[in-house]
C-alpha cells in the first residue's frame, strides 16, 4: 500500500441528529489531538476519563496530556476489564467520580475504551445531572464500528445483558486507528464480525469489498480506515432513520438472535466465545435459516461462511470449545431475547447477500427443527 499522509487518511462521518448531532473522526494520532478537538466542539474545560485496566497502560497519559495543553482540567479513572464491569457497581463509581471531578452540564466524560467502558460511562453520563457532555473515545474495533456510535448506553443485571440504559448520544467520537495495533487478533476478529454485518444487512458491493481486501483492513492503514468509515457511515444512516429502535434498527440485529443464544449458552465465558464470534456463527445461520425457508440460496449462506472462515471467526456451533445444552436450551434462550412479539419470533432474515429484512413472524418449531440438524 502506498504511503499517505494522516490529513489524507483521516475520514469524517457526521452523524445528522439534529440538536444532537455529531462528529465522528477516524484516523491515526486522534488521541495525541484529543484535547483540540473536543476544545473546539466543547464549552467546558473540565472532563472525568473513564478507562479499564488494559487500556490505560497504553493511552491514559496521552490523552490526559493532550486534554490538559487544551486547558482542559481531566480526572481519570480505571476500572477492571471485561463484561462484569457492566454493573450497577460501577456505574455507581463512576457516577461518583464525575461528581467529585465537578463535571458539569457542559463538560465532558469521556470514554477511553472498548464497548464496555463506552456502555457504561455513556450511561453514567446521560444521568448525572440529569446529562453531561459525553465523548467517545473507543479503541476496540467493535466499539469504533458498532457501540460508540448511536447513543444506547447501559449495564446488565441479573435479568439479561443491557436491560437498565438510557439513549444518550456522544458529542464526538474519536476512533484512532493507532490504538487497535495492541488489540488481541481474536478482539480484531471478533469486531470485524460486526463490520462484515454492515455489508451482510444491505451493502453488498461492500461485503465484496471486504472478500477482496480483508487483509489489508486486518494489516492497517487506508483500508482499515476506509472499512471502519464505512461501518460508521452504515451505523449512522441505521441510525439516523430510526433513533430509539422503533422499527429498521432492528436489521442491525443481523446475527445477534442466534448469536446471543449461543452467548447465554456459555454463560458469556469469554475464553469461550466473545459477542463477535456469536455474531459470526450467528450471521451464518440466519443465512442457512433462511435459505432453509426458501427465502435465499444455499450457495449465499457458503459464501458468508467462506469468508468469515477465512479470516478466521468461528462459522460453526461445533466451532465453540466445549459441551453445548441441547437445541431446546437454545430455544429457550432465543425465545427469551427481547426480540418475541405474541408468541412469533422475530428474526433477521436474508433474500441473498445485502439483503436483509425484518421478519416477525417466524414460527418457532422452524427455529427449533433447524437447531436441532445444525446442533454439533
Ligand atoms: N451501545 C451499543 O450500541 C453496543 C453495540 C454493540 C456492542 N455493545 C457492547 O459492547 C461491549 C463489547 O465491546 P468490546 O468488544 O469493545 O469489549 P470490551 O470493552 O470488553 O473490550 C474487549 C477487550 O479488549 C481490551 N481492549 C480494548 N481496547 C484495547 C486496545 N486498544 N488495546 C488492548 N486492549 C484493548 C479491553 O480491555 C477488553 O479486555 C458489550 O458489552 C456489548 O454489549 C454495545
Ligand atoms: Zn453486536
């Protein structure tokens, strides 16, 4: 790949909210410039960080330095890493720390972090005085395509995953492209799922796109930016159509029935399975499902599997390391996911590559029949 300058890489993606809408930069050294950019878009001079444990050995001092030669006075706090951070816990710790680092209306928290952090402290800051300025700085490659962007916010409980949120849309994001060099391949991998869905629910140029330059959005550089631009473009017209998830928001569920199946069915043991690669092993069967009702080709569902195996994601159920419940566990899971209207299920379901619909009205012994003949 030619070299090119960072101005040249860098993409901008506005995200036309009205009132609320937003800025979200892609591009290398965008935490080195942090402090400008929010300094240009914000009032206030004041901001709480919240990051995780792995994350803020890398990048916390750049960026407090970057916000403090802003004139922005920053506080940060680090919390432990991983999914369990989702809690009622820390959202209370947080809270605390935007409070005792005086944040007020019109300054910021900001996110520094994948998905988690950016879930957590979002919520943290659509509550604190009633709302605060957010940014998101995300630095996981499912955060910089997928949960940064949109505005929903939260923890889970006891009850399920994200059941206590609030929407609240970020000011800025910043998704510097730098920071994904420290991610494991398997975190790569598994955000890149969600990428491979933009395409999947109704780009198909771009899911072509993507067979033939996967390597290089995994090597970096212009194609990772331009896969990630695209992600945000995709997320923000979803987006934009339909805020609160009242109708077409729904299709960015491509994958996710299945997929957070297969989720509880692990007991969310990341050493088994991380969301992606639910999403992926999900993606297929929505498309093998579909093919099953006669609603897609076979030879579609091939093709999804034959890329994501080839970068590498799980494809299969058998994919995931140890004992699977039976096909009915599954159903239960899938029939408790909020996605059930009067007894029909509702899925995502596909014509062919690209083409994916809402369909709410999928009987469930389809569903249960089809677990069963794919079950490992
Ligand atoms: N709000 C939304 O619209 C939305 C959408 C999709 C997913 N989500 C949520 O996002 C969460 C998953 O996000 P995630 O995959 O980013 O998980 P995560 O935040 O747990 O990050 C994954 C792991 O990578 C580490 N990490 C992050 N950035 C790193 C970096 N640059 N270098 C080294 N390590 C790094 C983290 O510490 C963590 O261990 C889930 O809770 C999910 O519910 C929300
Ligand atoms: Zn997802």
């Amino acid at each position: 790949m030619n070299a090119i300058t960072p101005a040249a890489a860098e993409r901008l993606v506005r995200v036309p909210l009205g009132e609320r809408a937003y800025d979200i930069l892609i591009g290398p050294g965008l935490i080195a410039r942090a402090g400008r950019e929010i300094a240009a878009r914000l009032k206030g001079r004041k901001a709480a960080v919240i990051t995780d444990e792995n994350v803020a050995p890398r990048y916390l001092d750049a960026l407090v330095a970057s916000l403090e030669a802003a004139g922005i006075q920053a506080a940060s706090l680090v919390l432990p890493a991983g999914e369990k951070t989702k809690s009622f816990e820390h959202l209370m710790t947080v809270c605390d720390a935007v409070l005792t680092a005086r944040v007020e209306r019109n300054d910021a928290v900001i996110a520094l972090g994948g998905g988690v952090i950016g879930d957590l402290s979002g919520f943290a800051a659509g509550i604190v005085r009633r709302g605060v300025r957010f940014v998101q700085i995300p630095t996981s490659l499912l955060s910089q395509v997928d949960s940064s962007v949109g505005g929903k916010t939260g923890i889970n409980t006891r009850h399920g995953k994200n059941l206590v949120g609030v929407f609240h849309q970020p000011d800025l994001v910043l998704a510097d492209i730098d920071v994904l060099n420290t991610l494991s391949e398997r975190e790569f991998r598994a955000g890149y799922a969600e990428v491979a869905k933009y395409g999947l629910i109704d780009k198909p140029d771009f899911f072509a796109w993507l067979e033939t330059n996967w390597r290089d959005v995994f090597a970096g550089g212009a194609a990772r930016i331009e896969a990630i631009a695209a992600s945000c473009q995709a997320k923000s017209d979803v987006v934009v159509a339909d805020e609160r998830e009242n109708g077409p928001r729904a299709l960015l569920n491509l994958g996710h029935t299945f997929g957070h199946a297969l989720e509880a069915a692990t007991a969310y043991d990341s050493r088994r399975l991380v969301h992606g690669e639910g999403v992926a092993i999900g993606m297929v069967l929505a498309h093998e499902f579909s093919a099953r009702l006669n609603l897609a080709s076979p030879d579609d569902a091939k093709r999804v599997e034959a890329h994501l195996k080839a970068v590498g994601l799980p494809t299969r159920m058998g994919d995931i390391p140890g004992e699977l419940p039976p096909a009915e566990t599954l159903m239960d899971a899938i029939a408790q996911d909020k996605k059930v209207k009067s007894g029909k299920l509702t899925f995502i379901l596909t014509r062919g590559i690209g083409q994916s619909f809402v369909a709410d009205d999928v009987p469930s012994s389809e569903v249960l029949s089809f677990l069963k003949e794919k079950h490992p």
